[in-house]
C-alpha cells in the first residue's frame, strides 16, 4: 500500500557538484513493508440556504491510525506502483472529535487493496469480505486507491539536476496541474507555485537520508471532483508542506514523510431547498513511518 524500492540496488550518492534527488521509490512484488501511520483532518464549515439570514456552523476532527506489514501482491501497468497489496493489520482505529478509538479491524485481520482508476472503484476487503464504508474510507484516508495516470513526484517535485546541500529548486507547475487533473481538480494555467529544498543529510535509525521540504500553492480552483454536480467554486485554493526522508541507498523504503494540505474556499452548492452558499477551511495531516 503505497502511503504515497527498485529491483536493483540504485544509489542517491553525492557527485563532484552535489547529490541527485530520487523521489518515487518502485515497488516490487514480494515487498514487505512494516509501515506506522496516522491521519488527523479537520473540518469547518458555514453554510447559508439562499434567503436565509442565519448560517449553520459545523466542525468535526477525525483520526485514523494504521499499524500493519504491508506485502506489494501486484503491480500496475507502469510496474514501478502497487495495484494489489495486503495488510496484515497490527492496529486500525479511528476516533470522532477526540472521542473514544473505534477499532475497525482486530489484529491479524487481512486487508486487500485492489486499485482502480476511479477512488469509487477500489475494491477492499477485510478477511475477503467488503469492507464498512467506515473501513473504506480509514484505508482511503492513509493509502491512496486509485491508480497512477499522471505525472509522478520525481517529474513534479523532482529535479535531473544534482543539487548541494540548501540547493532549491521550483515545483514543475504545468505537470503539477496534470497531476491534479488526474484526480479530479482542475486548476487555471499558471495556478501552481513553490519550490522544494535539500535541507540536508540525515541519519535515521542507522540509515543516511536526504532530507526534502517542499512547499506549493494552487489558486484559482475552477472544479474539484468531490463536490456535487451543479456545484460552482466562488474562490478556492490548496497550500501543501511536504517533509521527505529519503534513503541515500534506494533499495530502503522511505523512514518518515509529513504531509500537511489545507484548502480554503467558497462554493454554491445545490440543495432541495435551494442554493446553499459554504464556506469551507480543512486541514489535512499525514505523518507515516516505514520500514523495509
């Protein structure tokens, strides 16, 4: 399960003028993976029916936590990403506003991710039985279940250039508005700005690692395909912070990764009673650790 090494031991080894960045690590079939992952996203709204003097406020903060070894079972057609892979689960649970956990799948329980193009496609399955939407989305919220149709991080994120230590480089904007198209948000050309940074060289757990940060802005949203149909966006946009470990040597998967996505915006959004105007803040914060 991708929370996002190759078939031959490749190398991120410092050159005369600097280190050469690799981002995208290739699975293969037969990979085990003992990954630790958490997801904690927050959400407020307001929303006004049309005529409506009086908005209705909502807030909700959910956790998932995921403790499992992870077996790559079948790759997809670019044969670097997982298309089949099984958990066998250490720790699955959730919680509601801070509440009390709600374990959605005991110790031992097996569970298959099988991607598919669309997010709505995917098939899980616990202990080869479908999954509980409560499950589904958990899995959702730490795992990514659609398949890889556009740009990779290595041709967004990356660069072909070795890079020094403090060397920085801009995010490829263009490519980064495929990507987002390829999951449903569309973007106004020129809408994608920032820039990603070799903080330095670090060891973790004995293992020397590239440390990236990158940070990256996307205005001008002209459609996410979350939302209703008949929905329009009155002013939305999408600040991303990434922070990477990267192993020098290639063939280790990546120790620990931090995302943070926070989307702020006004949308109309059609309702039986009429137009509903919402405003919405969201933040969304991944942090996992791997080890192979």
């Amino acid at each position: 399960m991708a929370c996002t090494g190759p078939s031959t031991v490749a190398v991120s080894a410092p050159t005369a003028r600097g280190y050469m960045v690799h981002i995208q690590r290739p699975d293969k079939v037969g990979d085990r993976t003992h990954i630790i992952a958490d997801d904690e996203s927050s959400q407020r709204t307001s929303a006004r029916v049309a005529g409506e003097p009086t908005p209705v406020d909502s807030s909700k903060t959910t956790h998932v936590h995921v403790d499992g070894s992870v077996v790559v079972r079948e790759l997809q057609s670019n044969g670097r990403s997982p298309l089949r892979d099984e958990m066998t689960v250490g720790e699955l649970w959730t919680t509601l506003d801070g509440g009390a956990k709600q374990v959605l799948a005991p110790a031992g329980a097996r569970v298959v991710v099988t991607r598919a193009a669309k997010k709505e496609d995917a098939l899980v399955a616990v202990d080869e039985h479908p999954a509980s939407k409560s499950v589904r989305d958990a899995i959702g919220a730490i795992f990514t279940l659609t398949t890889s149709t556009g740009p990779g991080d290595d041709e967004v994120f990356g660069t072909t250039l070795p890079q020094s230590l403090g060397g920085e480089w801009p995010v490829n904007g263009p490519l980064a508005e495929k990507s987002l198209a390829s999951s449903g948000i569309l973007v106004s050309p020129g809408a994608v700005a920032g820039t990603t940074r070799l903080v330095g060289v670090r060891s973790i757990d004995g293992v020397e690692c590239l440390e990236l940060e990158n940070a990256m802005t996307v205005g001008a949203l002209q459609s996410i395909g979350d939302l209703p149909p008949g929905s329009t966006i009155q002013s939305a946009r999408i600040d991303l912070r990434l922070h990477l470990l990267l192993p020098i040597d290639e063939a280790r998967a990546v120790p620990e990764s931090e995302m943070t996505m926070t989307i702020k915006g006004t949308f109309t959004i059609p309702s039986p009673q009429g137009p509903v105007q919402v405003t919405l803040e969201s933040t969304d914060d991944k942090r996992a650790r791997s080890v192979r």
